[in-house]
C-alpha cells in the first residue's frame, strides 16, 4: 500500500487512538510491530495516518494491547480499510485542507456543537455572507479560490438537511449577529436564515446576549464533533493559522465543560429566536 502523503483528519485520529491504546499496554511500536508479525516501522506509519491497516489487522492489534472496550473497538474497525470519497475531495488541493478536514469531521460525526463568538456559523451562512466574508481576506484571494471556498461552505450545510440531519447545538454571541457583514441588506437575510433554520427539529441554536456576564473561550470559535464513541470524539478550533485540532482525553473533558458552562448563559431557544428577529428587524 503507497504512503499517504497528507492523511485526513479521520486518518490521523484513527492513528491517534491507536497509539494511546499501544501507550496503555506498555509497548514501544517496534515491540507491536514485531507482535503483530510486520515491519518494525509499520506501527508508526499507521499512528501518523500514513499508512491504512484492515480490519483483520486492527482486531489483531486490539487483542495485542489488551483492548477490552468492544465498543471502541467496534468504531475504530468502521474507520479502516479503503476511504469512501466524500463530497469535499472535488476541493482537494484547490482550497486548504484544513477546509476539507472540517467538513470530512462534520460528516461522520453524531452530533456537533459549536460556539461563535465573532462569526455566524459556517453550516448556516448564506452565499452572499460567506462571499462577503472571503473578500475581507489580506492579501485578497484569487477570485477562482474565493468562489470554491464559498461553494464548499455551502456544501457544508448538507450535514443538516440529509437523511439523518446531524443534531445541531450552535452557541452563538450577540456580537455575531448584530455585525453587518457584506452590508445591512445582506447581514438582514443572513438573520432571517439563522431563523429558518433554527426551526429544524436537529438544530438549537443559543445566543449568549450582551447582558451574559463573562463566559469561558470568549472570543474562540469552537467545533466539538461527538463519535460514535466518545473516545473519538474531536475538537476544532480555528486559528489564524488555520484549523487546530484536539484529541486528547483530558483536552475532551476540559472542552466538553466549558461549552457546558457557556450553554448556561444563552437565552432558550425561544428567546434567541425572539432576540435574533429583533436584531434583523433594525436592518
């Protein structure tokens, strides 16, 4: 099998998670790898997502290390051999990758949410709004890349509106939605989405009001994506360099109570809505 030469996101946290099993076994990779009859660089390969490993061989693995969560077991064996193609790959190599890992984290999660505190949520922007959005990049984008990154944002929001409709909590501060991005008249249709959208019996959507004393990661733009088992669970964070990603057991914990203290501090869904369409309606 040839090397990957830019795994996934999926590749990489698939690797991740079996190098805390291997940790917690005690073993050295060269150690697994010699168990597992391969090639002494194999182990390392397949922790940094460079190379795939089937099914048969990661059950192998788990009984190496001593796995007895069937659960995780189970999860991580859907993650192995080939890669389906998703909608996102059209983009590869065309737009960051960064770009494509979200929306790849986006489609195999159970359920996301998400905090914004400066801007509206990516799966919800309009084509006016995520255009508007992209023209305030310095130094300006090619035209060509512009138009793909809107046309993938766009794309994202399919996550919500296919057959299973991933269920949906967006943390969203007031400060996102009273700023007019692309002009009132734009920034006005942006709100009346928001609306339709928080509709849909998959999406909460929470604004943390003015009035909110302080909260944690203000100021952040948070994504947790919930697995099929929490120990897959991923964080995302944005940068100025770009998406950072967080895997770590203890990094979990500490995102999963923070956004827990944030939700205490938004309106309901009611008054959100309530605070939203009196926002768009002093545009």
């Amino acid at each position: 099998m040839a090397p990957r030469h830019y795994p996934t996101i999926r590749q990489r946290r698939f690797g991740a998670e079996l190098r805390r099993l291997r940790e917690g076994a005690g073993l050295s990779a060269p150690a697994a790898a010699e168990r597992l009859g391969a090639d002494r660089t194999m182990i390392s390969n397949i922790e940094s997502g460079r190379f795939g490993i089937s099914e048969e061989r990661l059950r192998r693995l788990a009984s190496i290390y001593e796995c007895s969560d069937t659960e995780l077991v189970e999860a991580l064996a859907t993650m192995t051999g080939g890669r389906a193609k998703g909608w996102w790959d059209e983009y590869r190599g065309k737009i960051p990758p960064d770009f494509l890992d979200v929306a790849e984290l986006e489609h195999h999660a159970t359920s996301l949410r998400t905090l914004q505190t400066a801007h509206i949520p990516g799966l919800f922007q309009t084509e006016d709004h995520a255009r508007a959005l992209f023209d305030l990049f310095v130094p300006a984008l090619p035209r060509l890349e512009l138009e793909l990154r809107v046309a993938h944002r766009l794309a994202r929001h399919s996550v919500i509106t296919q057959d299973r409709g991933v269920p949906y909590v967006g943390l969203i501060h007031e400060s996102a939605l009273r700023m007019r991005i692309g002009g009132s008249h734009v920034a006005k249709r942006q709100l009346m989405r928001l609306l339709g959208e928080s509709e849909r019996p998959n999406v909460r959507l929470l604004v943390i009001p003015f009035t909110a004393e302080g909260f944690p990661m203000a100021g952040e733009t948070v994504m947790y994506a919930s697995a099929p088992n929490p120990h897959l669970d991923t964080v995302e964070v944005d940068s100025p360099i770009g998406a950072v990603f967080f895997d770590a057991p203890t990094q979990l914990a500490n995102f999963r109570e923070r956004l827990d203290l944030v939700e205490q501090v938004t309106l309901n869904p009611g008054e959100s809505r309530d605070l939203i369409l009196a926002i768009a309606g002093d545009l």
